[in-house]
C-alpha cells in the first residue's frame, strides 16, 4: 500500500473550497491535461454522501476509468472518496479542510492506494506511481486554488 499526503494554502474559506472539491465539472477542469470527463454517476454539479461518479481519464498512455463513491462527508471540515471500481485494487482519499487563521484553508489530502496485480503491481507502484500520483493530486491542487486567485 502506497501513502502521502499533499497540503496545499487556498485563499478561500473552507466551506468554499470544500463545495469546489466536491464539484465534477471543476474536478473535470482541473484534471484537462488528462482529458478526464464524468461519464457515469453524478456527472454535474457538487457531489453529497453516497453520490459516485465514475470518471474516464488519459494517464500514462492508457485510458483508464475509475467509479468512486462518497463515503464520508463533514462539511466543511472534510470528505473521503474511495475506489469501488476501476485501475487500483485499492484507492482512498481524504480531503481535510482547515481555517489557516487568516481566512483562507490548508487542505490536506491523505491517499492510500494500492494496484492490482500482487508483487508486479507493487513494483509498479514502487517505480511510477508513488512519484506521479502526488505531482497529480499537486497540479489538480494548484488549479483549484487559482480558482480563488
């Protein structure tokens, strides 16, 4: 099982950033460099407990299509998404909301994930993954922070 955590200053309230985090099409919008688009589940508009949305998405060469589902949900003070199908055998993320004390939010984001396919899947992992997951989760970041710029 792989872990990080990325934290990220937005210069937004919690409770805005936590509603931008939860919205497809600004996820969609922060994700273009890979084409990602909803097309399954909820694919417009802020997602609430239970909804899940099934994305599609260019990475690493591959189309790849991930459903997940809204688990746990504490506006604004956080969520978790987890995988309940597609590329990872195991796909967790935590989103945490804090007032930085200035009116502004540090999110951290908390993934744990793990891909199939026993000890190749963990090489995987190993020499690729844990190197591009958090770049993406940090560029994603820097799109939706801009959004508040």
């Amino acid at each position: 099982m792989q872990h990080f955590e990325v934290v990220t200053a937005v210069a937004a309230t919690p409770d805005q950033v936590f509603a931008v985090c939860l919205d497809v099409e600004s996820h969609t919008r922060s994700m273009a460099d890979s084409s990602e688009r909803a097309v399954g589940g909820k694919t417009r508009g802020e997602l609430a407990l239970g909804d899940t949305v099934t994305f599609q998405a260019r990475h690493l060469g591959l189309t790849w299509r991930l459903k997940a589902r809204i688990t746990s949900y504490d506006r604004p003070r956080g969520f978790v998404d987890e995988q309940e199908s597609g590329p990872f055998k195991r796909w967790r993320h935590a989103h945490h909301f804090e007032p930085d004390g200035t009116g502004g939010t540090i999110m951290r984001d908390v993934i744990d994930f793990a891909s199939p396919l026993g000890p190749v899947g963990r090489i995987i992992d190993r020499l690729l993954l844990r190197r591009y997951m958090p770049h993406l989760i940090r560029t994603r970041n820097a799109y939706l922070a801009s959004t508040f710029d």
